[in-house]
C-alpha cells in the first residue's frame, strides 16, 4: 500500500492569541508538571488557556475526553446534550454518578468539571446538535470533538467542519472495537472520504442492542483528548491521514492510512454539498432503498393485553428474537426463543395459520421479524409493543431491564 507522508505539526492557536491568556500563580502551579515539559511549557499551557473546543455529547467518549480537557487547562469547553443520566450509562460514562441519574447528563458533566478545574469557562448546549443549530454553536470554536454514537450526527459534525474550516476529532466505540482519527479537509481527507454513505439502517447495533465494554470509551476518548491538546499545542503527528483502530480482547492497535478522496462530495475537487442537509433523511433513506415496512397497530399488542390473556389460560405463543444471551438475563414466563437471525430458517417450526405474538427487548427487532415472516406468508402476527422493557415496567417489576 502506498503510503502518505505524515502532516508537519499544525496548531490551531496562533502565538500572538496564546500570549493573550496570562496564567495566574495557583495556574502555574496546577498545570507545573506540564509548563516542565519542552513541548508545552509556559507558552503551550497559555494556547491551552486560550483554546476553545466544542464536545458534541457527554457520554462514553465524551465523558473521559472533557475530564481530560479540563484538567488540561483547555480554556473554554462547550458541551452539547439533551439527554438525561441513565442507570445503564454508569458503567462507562465516568462523568456522571450514581446521585446524578435521572438528572440532565449537561448539568451533571458542568459540576463535575468545575470541580476539577475552576480555571474553565463551560459553555453548555442544552439541546440536539442539528442542521438548524450546528454552525452557529460550532463557529466560534477551534476544535470540534465527536463524541456521538450515531450516524446521522457524525455526518452532521463532519460537514459542519468541513463548511467552517475546522478539525473534526472523531472517535467510535463498538463491544470491544474502537477507533479514532482527525478528519481536517484542509489538511486531509474528512470523515465522508472514509465512509462516503452510512451503512443500511439497522445493519449496524446501537450499545444498548450489542453492547459496550465499560473501559473501552475511556481509552478512546483519551485519544480524542490527546488529539485534541496536540493541535492546541501544533507539536507532535496528529492523525490526520490516519485511523487509529484498537481491539479490546486482543490489545491489538493498528493503523490504516487514509487519503482525501477527489470525489468527495464536500471536500472533493467537484463538491455537491455546500450546506448542511437533512441528515436523518441521508442515513435513512439512500436511493432506491427503502425504510422498514412499518408494523401496524392492528399488529401490535401490549405487555397489559398480553398478561390479560396469559391470565385468561388462552395457549399463545410468543416468539422471543433476542439472542440466548439476552435470553439468560430477562424473559417473559413461556416465551420460546428464536434470535432474529433464525427467524426465517426456522419458521417451519411454526404454524403460519395461528396467531404469533413476536417479543424483543423494546419492541425493534420483533418488528422486523413480524415483517420478515409476513414475507413468508404468516398471516396472524402480533409485535409486543417495547418488550421485556415495557413488561418489566408494566407488568413484573421483578424481570431485570438492561
């Protein structure tokens, strides 16, 4: 493979703004083992003061990323989220606490913070990151850091860069898999040079559906903030050109080369977009294909039906499409499992003439096996409106949700 050479150390902070930002005696002091290193000293930790990065998400990345930021001393960070705390974000989203759950993840992330270091001026957007909002929240920052978990974001944040001139500091967690680049169309390729479409909706799981190693956001977002501080401070290689993948069971990194790609739609010699677009239109639907058959409400039932008839002695069956892992932490009493990766192989073990009650976790997956086996000729199917979750909620307190 042909190889590119690595970008000479660029800085987001010129000298002249960097002489600006005076640290006080207590700062000097807080920030000494860095003003001992040749590569910061005095005059990198002033850029750092100056520095304005804008973190998209506090969650699994954005969590480590921004205690790191702030402890460095990044001047002002502004942090975008509209989501609250949840009980499951604890096992890796290490700026929230078990006190904060139920609370606003921003809020939570601000004390937290401040706490750390006094010294930083947060700037919080309480709020989705979309079309409407992205380039006046981003225009006034130096760095864009992605710290999202979804697609239609990431291609937002990258055009977003792209249109302002910005780097994108990207990073993306999956199970045990992660992986990092800084995307800067000016010095590089972006991030639709490496991914020019999103894959199929669905084709790719959320956390919530295949999971997350706790500590794998950590190292990621660490990377991000170390990204991030080397073009504050333009020492060092940053990954520009380059994606950093790293595999949790194996302690394995490894490193791809990337280059711009002339066809680029937005940072190509010929670009078709110069504005920001409808970005869950572009992740959703993509030319001839189409979204998912909705499921009908006269094809679904609810946890409270669905116990009523239990309780009525009626013999139903209900198809759980979870994996068998899934299976061993919570079912609903009677269920058989069938993983939704099965569910057409093995629909000979059904009767296409009875009625069929198709169970998952939320509601998600058995919506697609209803319409899986719709194809095949099942005429009398019923999705359980959210699932173990909603039964968990509504009718047995005792099943456990994850």
């Amino acid at each position: 493979m042909a190889t590119i050479p690595l970008p000479n150390p660029v800085g987001v902070i010129s000298e002249e703004r960097g002489e600006a930002a005076e640290l006080s005696n207590e700062e000097i002091l807080r920030y000494s083992r860095h003003l001992i290193l040749p590569e910061v000293n005095l005059d990198g930790q002033k850029k750092l003061r100056a520095a304005k990065v804008l973190c998209i998400g506090t969650g699994g990345l954005g969590s480590p990323l921004t205690l790191y930021l702030a402890a460095a001393g990044v001047g002002t960070i502004g942090l975008v989220d509209f989501d609250n705390v949840d009980l499951t974000n604890l096992q890796r989203q290490i700026v929230h606490g078990t006190k904060d759950v139920g609370r606003p993840k921003i809020v939570s992330a601000q004390e937290t913070l401040a706490d750390i270091n006094p010294h930083v001026n947060l700037v919080l957007y309480e709020e989705m990151f979309t079309s409407e909002n992205a380039m006046e929240i981003a225009k006034d920052y130096d760095i864009i850091i992605d710290g999202t978990d979804n697609f239609p974001t990431r291609y937002l944040t990258n055009d977003v860069c792209v249109l302002l001139g910005k780097p994108n500091v990207y990073g993306s967690i999956f199970r045990f898999e992660g992986q990092a680049s800084v995307f800067w169309a000016t010095h590089g390729p972006c991030y639709r040079c490496l991914y020019p479409e999103p894959p199929p909706p669905g084709m790719v799981p959320s956390c919530a559906e295949g999971g997350v190693l706790g500590v794998l956001p950590g190292i990621v977002g660490c990377i991000q903030a170390a990204e991030a501080i080397k073009l504050i401070l333009g020492v060092g290689n940053p990954l520009i050109g380059r994606l950093l993948t790293f595999n949790a069971l194996k302690m394995q990194f490894r490193e791809l080369r990337l280059r711009r790609d002339p066809e680029c739609p937005i940072c190509g010699d010929n670009r078709t977009i110069t504005e920001l677009i409808d970005y869950e239109q572009f992740c959703g639907i993509r030319g001839e294909e189409a979204p998912p058959e909705e499921v009908g409400v006269e094809e679904e039932i609810t946890v409270l039906e669905l116990k009523a008839r239990m309780d009525a002695g009626e013999k139903l069956t209900v198809i759980d499409v979870r994996e068998p892992y899934e299976y061993a932490i919570a079912r609903i009493p009677g269920t058989k499992l069938i993983p939704l990766g099965q569910i057409e192989e093995r629909s000979g073990e059904l009767d296409p003439t009875a009625e069929i009650i198709l169970q998952c976790r939320s509601g998600k997956r058995s919506a697609d096996a209803l319409n899986r086996l719709k194809a095949k000729g099942f005429t009398q199917l019923k999705n359980l409106v959210g699932g173990v979750l909603a039964w968990s909620d509504e009718v047995d307190p005792s099943v456990p949700k994850y």
